[in-house]
C-alpha cells in the first residue's frame, strides 16, 4: 500500500513537507508509522507553483527510483514553493509479478484536465474487471490510460464522470463524479462475484481545490492473499491553520481553523506528535473549498 501528502494553501517549501518533518512523506518510504509494508516502488508529484509559467500547468515529476535517495528530487524540493501538492510514493506487494514503471507511478493527470489523481489501496480481482469498466470511460481517456495499475482506471472512472473535465470543478462537482465511479466499481465487482476487501483511499487536487476519500469496499473480507487494508482501514488524516513550518520544534500549521488558509491531508500525520491532526472518518469524503480569505474543511459521508 502507498503513502500519500496533499497541500492546498500558501506557497510553502516543498522541502518541508517532503523531507523535513520528523515522519515526512519521503521518511515513510521505509519508516511508516501507519502502515507494515515498504514503500519502493516509485515516486511522483504534482506541483502548483502560482508564480510560474501557466501556473495552471503543474510541474510533474514521477521516478521508478526510491524516492528518499533520488537527489535530483532533492534539489528540486530546496527550491520549489508551491501552493498546491499532490505527492505519492508506491508500495506494492512483495513479488515478481508487480510492474515497476514510471506509466504506473501517481498521481495520474490526463492531457487537457487539470485534476489530477493519486490513490492508496487496491482493486481485488481488478484484471478480471477492468474492461467492463470501458464503458463508463470516454475514449478520448481511455486512450490515454497508459500503465497497469487499477488506479489510473479509477482515475478515468471520475475524470469521465465530470460534466466538463477540462475545466477547473468545484469540489461538490467532483466528489459526484467519485461518488458515480465508485457506484461502476460496486456494480462491476458484484457481477464478477469479487468480494474481497479492496481500499480506495483516493485524493484529487487541481491545484485550486482538494477533495479526498477514505472508502473500503465490503471491508474484513479477505482471501489468503490478505494485504494490509483488508481487515484494518487504512489511514487518512488531515491539518488545517496557516504559516506552516517549525513551530516550537514542531512542523504545524498554526491557529487552527479561524483563520485558516492552508490545508494538509496525508495518508499519515507528518510529524509523530499527533496534537494537531484530524483522522478522516471511515467511509466519507474531506472537501477543501475557499470561503472568502479562508479555506473551510467538510466531511461528507459516502454510501457504505
């Protein structure tokens, strides 16, 4: 299973979020504190950096190599401050029948759409399923679905669903069109008869808004093949203030959700004190909208 770190809110060092806190996205590579597994098998982001060039454009970065010793990403991280992020690391289970490629790193963003994609979890018996799915994919996506991965069909699932989805959507736009492909992944499992617990722990950014997803479905129900988030949810968790950086020794944002203008959410808090984060409840969705001078944080719950 993977790791995941979304940032909406004012330009920040990406350094801080990727590497300085003290269980940093890139330390969870190897040392996760919410999850069992190793996560090796690639790296990749989408920066919205306000001040550049189309800073509707994100700069992309995605990397087959582990992430936490690759110095080109360093050096990347010591200089870029943008204002929103979507960053992944990829775990994978233990053998040879895995495919390591840059196709199948995250978050997933098609030619011509701005949201982009990045997902934790597992589809049970995603090969047996997958083309019925097609379907329900506009062709022009459908052709651009490059890898092997059952998150970047999740991806044209909800890309598809959008009425326009090569415009920026408001967050309750785009958690409909969640809402719809998950309903296509429930009807498609029920007709291959596939009943394995399968997380779909999704986060979605565009750079202007945030919506993110903790869902399981038929949870507990695992074969011997059990991966972590068959019989255990797993995490998401989210922060919200301003200024973020080290405060008093500890990364934060600071002064809660008052004044808020900055949101963090993370398949695991970044920093092992706890204190200032949010679990996202099981089964619903965090939207990130702008409320004047603020960001505001909602919880919608999701059919089980």
């Amino acid at each position: 299973m993977c790791r995941i770190v979304s940032y909406l809110g004012s330009p920040v060092l990406l350094g801080n979020l990727l590497y300085a806190p003290d269980s940093s996205l890139l330390t969870q590579t190897i040392g996760a504190q919410m999850l069992h597994m190793l996560n090796l098998a690639g790296f990749g982001m989408a920066a919205w950096d306000t001040a550049s060039h189309e800073p509707h454009q994100p700069f992309r970065y995605r990397t087959t190599q582990v992430a936490l010793f690759d110095r080109n990403l360093k050096a990347l991280a010591d200089k870029l401050r943008p204002s929103a992020l979507l960053a992944h690391i990829r775990g994978v289970p233990y053998n040879s029948s895995v495919q390591v490629n840059e196709q199948n790193c995250h978050p997933f963003r098609f030619e011509g759409v701005p949201l982009s994609m990045a997902h934790n979890g597992d589809l049970a018996g995603f090969r047996d399923m997958r083309f019925d799915l097609v379907p329900h994919i506009r062709p022009e996506f459908a052709r651009q679905i490059e890898g092997s991965t059952d998150s970047e069909w999740i991806y044209a699932l909800v890309v598809s669903a959008l009425a326009d989805p090569h415009e920026i959507n408001e967050p309750d736009a785009i958690l409909s069109a969640i809402r719809r492909a998950l309903a296509v992944l429930r009807e498609v499992r029920a007709r291959h008869g596939i009943t394995r617990s399968s997380s779909a722990n999704l986060m979605f950014c565009d750079g202007v808004n945030l919506v993110a997803v903790r869902f399981t479905f038929d949870f507990g129900r695992f074969d011997a093949a059990q991966l972590q988030g068959t019989s255990e949810y797993l995490s998401m968790w989210y922060t919200f203030g301003r200024d973020y950086g080290l405060h008093d020794g500890e990364w934060k944002l600071t002064g809660g959700a008052a004044g808020a203008d900055s949101v963090i959410v993370a398949s695991e808090p970044l920093t092992r004190d706890f204190a200032t984060w949010i679990e996202v409840p099981e089964y619903s969705a965090l939207l990130v909208r702008r409320d004047g001078l603020r960001r505001r944080a909602e919880i919608h719950a999701l059919e089980v």
